[in-house]
C-alpha cells in the first residue's frame, strides 16, 4: 500500500531545493557537501502531503489521538500529519525558552500521541517536545515519532514507542582542517544559522 519510499522522498526534496550540493558551513563550526533546507520542500503543499502521509501511514495502526509538532515546522507537519489521519494537529511553541502547549491546546490524560518532526540531528528539539508534555501532565500516551529526515546516522533514541524517518540522510561532514572541499578552494556557503530572538 505504501508507495513512497526513501529515493522518491529525496527526489522531493532535490526537485524542490530543499536538497543543496555544495560546500556549507553549519552551526557546529563543522563543513559538509550538501544542505537540507527542509521549508524548500514543505512550501509545496503536494510534496508536504506526501511526506505527511508516509508518516501517517507508519502510524496508522496504532490509531493517534492528536499529532503535536515543535514550532516552527512541526505545524505544518501536524497539521498535515493529522489531516491524513482524520485527528488534531497541534503544535508547542517557545514561552519563556521552553517549549510548551498554548493557544488553549490540550491533550487529554487517556489521548494517544504522535509526536512529529522535520530534520533530526541531535534530536534536541523533539526532547524538548517529550519534556514539556511530561511537565504539562499531558503527556497522554506516547506512540513514538515520525519525522522526514534523520540525519543522526541512526544514533538518536527517544525511548518513546515507535520512531520511523521517511528517510535517513547520511551526509559527510568535516572538521575544517580536513575538509576536502576546502583543499579545493570550493567557494564555502553559511547555512544553518539560527536566529536568536532579540539578536
Ligand atoms: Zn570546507
């Protein structure tokens, strides 16, 4: 049934820039050859809905309450992850720099939870999910996570039921000294930079 596997995924994902070859910097002070600048793929809705229902699909079975995403892509994928399951998508925003439920979004004591998200490195962000639904007492019960890219080279455990990428990225990186892009003088790209608030 499910016709969507990891080669059509990064297909999405080059055809819509979202998938970058080159010579990047990244926030780690690290170099690598390729960039995933995953809000290239989410502007078109088609792609998104793709990539949300091979998520839904993985999960399907378990039968999800309510899908909850971090801030800022974990909306569109929750939104679109629950549409594809027929539940609610709701999202944790950052209050006083945590993440945490607002705009009246709840999640009952008995709700099963999928939690969603886009690119997984460290898996900071979605750590940061399963703490603020455990702080909230609405951690309801947790069915594990779906997410589009794994970048960790399958080193990340959330301890939380299922864990299922659409697709696993496994992209070289280099300390600076031994980057061999940079051995080849290749013109070097700033990517990944986070903004912080008030900066
Ligand atoms: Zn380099």
């Amino acid at each position: 049934m499910i016709s969507f596997n990891e080669s059509q995924a990064l297909e999405l994902f080059r055809a819509s820039g979202a998938y970058l070859d080159g010579h990047f910097l990244l926030t780690s002070g690290r170099h690598s050859s390729a960039y995933v600048e995953k809000f290239q793929v989410l502007q078109y809705p088609e792609h998104c809905a793709r990539l949300c229902a091979a998520i839904a699909d993985a999960f399907r079975d378990l039968k999800p309450d309510v899908v909850v995403g971090p801030a800022v892509g974990g909306i569109v994928l929750a939104y679109e992850t629950a549409r594809a399951l027929g539940v609610r998508g709701i999202f944790l925003e950052r209050e006083e720099g945590k993440l945490a439920l607002r705009r009246g979004f709840e999640i009952g004591p008995t709700e099963k939870v999928l939690i969603v998200e886009d690119v997984v490195t460290t898996g900071t962000s979605v750590f940061e999910v399963l703490d603020a639904l455990k702080r909230e007492k609405h951690e309801g019960r947790i069915l594990g996570v779906g997410y589009l890219v794994d970048r960790s080279g399958g080193d990340v455990d959330f301890g939380v039921g299922r864990q299922v990428p659409v697709m696993r990225l496994d992209l070289p990186t280099w300390d600076p000294a031994s980057c061999p892009l940079c051995k080849e003088s290749k013109p070097l790209t700033k990517r990944g930079s986070r903004k912080v608030p008030g900066a």
